[in-house]
C-alpha cells in the first residue's frame, strides 16, 4: 500500500494563530476507524509566505507539532512534519529563500522536529520547440535546487529536501478537450527527465510533479486516461536510476567541461534495484539528455566498463499515434528504442525493455 502526507488548511484569512480543532476533530475520526497508519506526515498550509511571517508559521508548526503529541503518544507511529511550502520559485532568488530560512530556524528553537522542508516551483517552460530545447531555462532546475539546498543547509544540516510542488507551468485549468496541450507533449519530457535529476544531484529526497492528472501539463491525458510522454520518462527514471547520485563530469571533444547550459546533459547513478538484479554486482545507470536537433556521440570513462544495456527515448513522428495531431517534440507519441509506447486497453503499460548495447 500507500501512504499518504496529508496538509491541514492554513489559508488565509483564517485567524493567527493556527486553531487546530477542526484537524484535530478529525483526526480523532481517522484514529478511531483505525485508518491513522495511512498518514506518513502532515503539511500545514499552502503558499502562505506572503500571508503571515516566518516566525509565525513556524508557531503554527508548533501548534500541529503538540497535536501529533496528543493524539500520537507513542513517537514511533507520529506522522511527520514537512513545510513549508512557500509559493513560487521561478529562479534562483527571490524573497521564498530567506522566509524558508527563518521559518526553519524557529522551529528548531521551538522543538519542532521538522522532517522534510518543501518548496513550490515554477520555471515556465515554453511551449515551443524552441523553448522545451532551450539549456538556459533546463538550467534553472539546477541553480534553483543549488539554491535551495544551501538555504536550507545554513540553517539544519540534517533535515530533508522536497520539491513539494514542482511543474513547468503555474496555474490555469483550460478545458480537458485537447484544445490546449502546451506542456502534455514530448517536449516536456526533456525538462521533466533533467528536473528530476537535476533535483537528485542536489541532494533532494523527493520530487513531488505538478501534476498527475488535469490541466494541460499533467503525466496522464485528463481527456482520455492516456500516459503522456512525461509518465514514461517518469517511469523509465524510477527504474533505472537508483537513489545513490554519482558525480559527472561532461567534457566536449577539446577536453573543455560542459556546465548546466550545454545541449547535452548528463547524469549518473547507482543503479535501481530493478535494474541492479541483472547485473552481477550492481551498476552504474548514465541518463544522457540531448537538446539538439543533431545526433550526438557520447564517450564513457573506460572504468565504468562495458556498456551493456540501452533505453533511448524518442518523440515519434507517427501524427496518427499523437493527441495532438502532430509528430514530434509538439506530439504526445514516444517511443523507446523505436517502439511506440502505448498503454494497453485494461490501462496497463508495458514494462521498460532494453536493448543490448
């Protein structure tokens, strides 16, 4: 099964401070059904930094903090705390790094034992070719989270990183018709692949996507129940790239060290599990993410030894297998090492599926 972190209302304009009886009331309905195992943690509020202050928010905290005491005596079986949560990144500055800061700060002089500090994340990709293949804005995922963990890290070197909101657009619900598909296209899966590991390289324990279902930049078509192009990179990250982030270093053909805007990107890690049980003795996964309309050759250090397995996707040309009508980086068609990935009609989709390198 699945556990579940949940987020109490905090939306302004509810008086300060936080007045806990309706959570309270039915959390005492979850405990007494004997539903409370379900909840891994809680969130208080959402996107509240320009509503109350740090200092405030973070006696909130304390306030759902003495709560989980009440109901949960045992600690042991306490859901835990995540914040919080603060509305947008769009860069790597901005007024939402300082607030974390001094929210996290107060609650640790206040005892609350914070377990996971989120954020919110927008870096407004463009819906365009030119746009989902632009390195300068994919860079954003980096120097955000670059950011965010030295922010977090000057104040607790401890406690967790999540992206608790993270998506390539913010905001709006056009029709669910296929009349806007801006972001539910291939082209997204390029940001969405480099987010992800971008995230993992510093030092973030989770990722939350904005969103799963609904809108225009969601994983499934919210018309048709369809997987888009972003799940299956989703999907083949889950089961290759373990949870142990190795360095890279990207040299072009002169020897000189590409950064965070070049076309081509790339991205090591131990292993999945999955993928792990078919070695030996373990593995290394390289994702290689390539923003140019040219095919390019990418050379391995000789000791990470013999490249044996490869998953490559690709948007497909095919305009009938597309939602949208259209091949290409503007189409919802993918394929992995050539096939087209589609879901079957009992909903299942098919297991990734190498090819021998």
């Amino acid at each position: 099964g699945h556990d579940f972190t949940a987020s109490a209302s905090a939306a302004g304009p509810f008086p300060y401070p936080w007045d806990p009886s309706n959570a309270k009331a039915i959390l005492r309905w979850t405990i007494a059904h004997g539903l409370d195992h379900l909840l891994y943690g809680f969130e208080l509020g959402n996107e509240q930094n320009t509503k109350y202050t740090a200092a405030q928010t973070a006696n909130d905290f304390a306030v759902l903090h003495n709560l989980t005491i009440e109901l949960w005596p045992d600690k042991t079986k306490r859901p835990k705390l995540f914040g919080p949560d603060p509305h947008s990144l769009h860069g790597p500055s901005g007024s939402q790094l300082k607030w974390t800061s001094d929210w996290l700060r107060r609650c640790r002089s206040l005892g609350v034992p914070v377990y996971g500090v989120t954020h919110h994340e927008y870096t407004e990709v463009d819906p365009t070719v030119r746009g989902f293949t632009a390195p300068t804005r994919l860079a954003l995922n980096s120097a955000i989270a670059a950011a965010m963990n030295e922010t977090v890290r000057s104040a607790d070197p401890h406690v967790r990183i999540f992206g608790g909101e993270i998506g390539p657009h913010n905001g709006g619900s056009p029709p669910c018709d296929h009349s806007s598909m801006r972001w539910a296209v291939y082209g997204d899966s390029l940001w969405y692949a480099d987010a992800l590991a971008a995230k993992a390289r510093h030092g973030y324990a989770g990722f939350c996507r904005q969103d799963y279902i609904g809108s225009d930049y969601g994983l499934i078509d919210c018309s048709t129940g369809t997987p888009l192009p972003d799940f299956y990179a989703a999907l083949l990250w889950t089961h290759v790239m373990g949870s142990t982030v190795l360095h890279v270093e990207l040299t072009d053909s002169g020897g000189k060290r590409l950064g965070d805007d070049a076309v081509v990107r790339a991205y090591a890690h131990c292993l999945a599990a999955k993928e792990s049980s078919q070695t030996s003795n373990g593995g290394v996964g390289l994702m290689v993410i390539n923003l140019s309309n040219e095919s390019t050759k990418v050379h391995f250090d000789t000791a990470l030894g013999d490249l044996n397995r490869v998953y490559v996707l690709a948007p497909s040309d095919n305009a009938s297998a597309s939602l949208t009508r259209v091949g290409g980086l503007l189409g919802t068609g993918i394929t992995l090492n050539g096939m087209l990935l589609q879901a079957a009609a009992d909903g299942t989709v098919p297991r990734p599926t190498p090819q021998a390198a």
